[in-house]
C-alpha cells in the first residue's frame, strides 16, 4: 500500500519485461494507489468492508467492461490487503487474482523448506484464516509457519511495523531494525529453516545478508513472477 512498494512492483515488472522482450517495451499496467494512511484507520477500526472497496471501487470497470475485461489478471501488492482477498476476487469476473502467498509457497518449496518463520503486521501474523497469507501457506501449500511466540513481541514487531516501516526506510530507528533481527532470529532458534519477509515494506529494512537462512521477501517474488506470469505462453 506504500509509495515506496508501488515503486517496487514496478521496477521489477518493466525490468522483467524488458528483458525478455526487448529494451523498449514495457508493462501495460493499471495502477491505483490507495492513501496509506486511511486504509491504516479502517483496519485500526475493524472496517474492513470499507477497506475492501477502495480495491473494489478502483478495478470494477476494468473487469467489467464489453465486452470483455480489459485486464488479464488483479495483484494486491500488498500483504495486509489480502485480508480482504476473498471480497475482491468474488467481484472480478473470472479475471485470475494473483495471490501473493501462492507465489512465496512456491519460492520456499523450490528450497525444499517445510518450516518459515514469519514477521509482519500483527494481523498477518496472527490470522489463520485460509485465505488469507498465514493460514493460506498452511493450509493450501502445507508449509508450517512460525510467528513470535509471545503478545509483547507480537505487539512490538506490529508497532515496528505500523509506527515505523510504513512511513519509510528512513523512518526506522536502528534499534528498531535490531528488534527485527533479533525477532527474527528467535524463530530461526525455534526451527525455522527460512524466514518470510510479511509484509512488501519489510525488504526495505531486512534482507538476505542478515541471516543465514533464506529470506523470502514476499514483494520481490510476488513481482517477479506475476511479470514471468504475464508473458505465459
């Protein structure tokens, strides 16, 4: 839902595209930007009807359009918004919705890791729902996933995310990039044999060279193979 992730999806998509179809083609994309900061207030809220309209509202006539859509396939490129991935894909007709949990399944099975840790937000962290990203890992790809095992870590991961990550890189204080590392690195003593990386802003403050187990940064992958996706045969 950040700039800064907008920004991400992007470069990656053109830079796959670029590559396999020459220089100056690019991506045909359509791209809506919500304001972060009200999509923040209506999760803070509970209002998750009105957070999955923003979506709803914005690719309503993209999909619906005659007499075909106009689009090949949807993508949230954000984690926490899959939350509401069921509401979204009821109202696409047809169109595929490009799960990002599907996609970092894939990425940690090709490692031959049955075992992830996970950090993010504390709803991604916390619901098990099967649609979702947590619960959807486990119960569609079979992969167990571990998250912080107390409420105080719980809570001040979420608070690294939501009072720093979000606003920026440089937002984030070195003690709180440390917090990360060390949340991390309790789930890697537990039995993770891989970390994901819950949420698309995290790759920005965590990243391979910290651990010795793989990273998975669910917004670098979800990018690059939703662009390998687009140029399916």
């Amino acid at each position: 839902m950040t700039p800064d992730v907008t920004a991400l999806y992007y470069r990656i998509i053109n830079s796959h595209i670029r590559q396999k179809l020459g220089h100056r083609h690019s991506a045909r994309l359509y791209i809506y930007s919500v304001d972060l900061e009200s999509q923040l207030r209506r999760v803070e809220n509970g209002n998750w009807s009105a957070f999955a309209n923003e979506y709803i509202d914005a690719v309503r006539p993209l999909v619906s359009a005659s007499p075909k859509p106009v689009i090949d396939g949807v993508l949230l490129g954000a984690i926490l918004a899959h939350k509401i991935a069921p509401e979204l894909e009821a109202t696409l007709n047809g169109v595929p919705f490009l799960h990002v949990a599907d996609f970092v399944a894939a990425a940690i099975k090709a490692k031959d890791i049955s075992k992830v840790g996970l950090l993010g937000p504390g709803w991604t962290m916390k619901d098990d729902s099967h649609t979702f990203f947590k619960g959807k890992l486990e119960a569609d790809h079979g992969l167990s996933v571990l998250v912080p095992e107390t409420q105080l870590e719980l809570d001040e991961v979420n608070r690294g995310m939501f009072e720093e990550v979000v606003k920026g890189k440089d937002a984030v204080t070195p003690r709180t990039r440390q917090m990360f590392k060390e949340a991390a690195n309790r789930l890697l003593v537990r039995g993770a044999q891989g970390l994901i990386l819950g949420s698309t802003d995290l790759g920005f403050v965590l990243e391979q060279a910290d651990f010795e187990v793989p990273v998975f940064d669910a917004a670098k992958i979800h990018a690059q193979k939703v662009a390998e996706w687009a140029l399916r045969e």
